[in-house]
C-alpha cells in the first residue's frame, strides 16, 4: 500500500505543474506579458516550462526524483517570491502559502526519494 499511496503522491503533487507548464504553451505570449508587467524578462518562460514539465515526469515516472524535486523546491520558493509578494492580497497571499507549502512537499520527495514503483527503484539509483 505505501508503494501505491508514494506513486498517486508524486502523481498528484507533479500534476499541477505538469499541467501548467502546458497550459503555458498554449498561452504563450499572454504568459509573457504576465510575467513582463511583473519586471520578468519573458526570455525566462521557457526554461519554466521546461522545468516544469521536464521535472514533473520524471517525478512521476519516478526517475531522478531527488533532484528533479530539489528544482520544483526551489521553483515554487522563488515563484512565490517574485510573483506572489503582495500578502496583504489574499489571493496573492494563497498563492505564495501554496507554493511554500508545496516546496515542502518536494523537500519529502528529496529526503525520502521515491518507493519501489518508480525507475530510481528499477535501476537501483
């Protein structure tokens, strides 16, 4: 059971930003703008969607799980920071507790690695 219940974990935490990252494809240039009117270089979107996308399979999939949690970590810490920063907004303020408390969730994930239905497990790293 702690093999299956690990496996729906990775699958629920990385979909957020799974699906983000493709929802940012799709929105490209509006997700530009966002992140210019905010003093973002737009320039940065891709390694974002890269990251985002790129380290969400491999969580799931179970594959380099450690590092690819580190990354989102330190993503959802500095996504909170720069896009999130008005916590007398409490929208921005749910945003910035959620990306916190979800760089939490990967920080377990880097700690603990992934359990036996992963890759990491099949090729012994």
């Amino acid at each position: 059971m702690t093999n299956i219940l690990d496996l729906v974990a990775r699958f629920f935490i990385s979909l957020i930003f799974l699906l983000s990252g493709i929802n940012k494809i799709g929105n490209y240039e509006g997700t530009v703008g966002w992140m210019e009117s905010l003093g973002m270089p737009g320039i940065f979107l891709i390694p974002a969607i890269i990251l985002e996308i790129g380290a969400s399979i491999l969580i799931i999939a179970g594959y380099k799980v450690k590092i690819s949690a580190a990354l989102l970590s330190v993503f959802c810490i500095a996504t909170a920071i720069i896009f999130h920063s008005d916590l007398s907004d409490q929208m921005h303020f749910i945003s910035f507790m959620k990306n916190i408390g979800l760089a939490g969730g990967f920080l377990f994930l880097v700690v603990n690695g992934a359990k036996d239905f992963s890759l990491d497990k099949k090729f012994g790293n």
